[in-house]
C-alpha cells in the first residue's frame, strides 16, 4: 500500500495486486500488532506532512470516530 497527496492537498492510496486479491477474498485486511504499528508510525509522519498542504479551513476541520467519510471515484 502506497499512500501519495497531491498538490491540492487530496490524496491517493494505491494498492498492490496481492493486496487487492486479500480484499477481494475477505473483504477485509487483518492487520498485525507489527503491521499496525509501523502503519501508524509511517502515517503519524505522513499526517505532520500532509497537513501543511491544507488549506487553513481543512487544517482546521473535525472528525468524529463514527464519522462517514464519503470517498470518490478517481478521475482515472
């Protein structure tokens, strides 16, 4: 899995071929203790980055635990 932000402050993740057959499969990814933890690492410095692209009104919006977050099609 690669995670990319544009310019504008959208982003992207990218998903391998064998990643795709396990989602496909269970519908789902099980993430290990080890997975989980270098995935939150790399994303807490991605998230550091990634906010500076913002603007100032989507650096300051919120989100709540339960929150739906609506996902759109690519332009691909």
């Amino acid at each position: 899995m690669k995670i990319k932000q544009n310019e504008d402050g959208s982003g992207e993740i990218h998903f391998s071929n064998e990643e795709i057959d396990i989602i496909n499969k269970n519908k789902k990814l099980v993430l290990t203790t080890f997975f989980l933890k270098h995935f939150i690492n790399i994303f807490m410095s991605l998230f550091f980055e990634y906010q500076r692209k913002f603007d100032k009104k989507t650096q300051t919006m919120r989100s709540s635990l339960n929150q739906e977050i609506e996902c759109k099609k690519s332009k691909e």
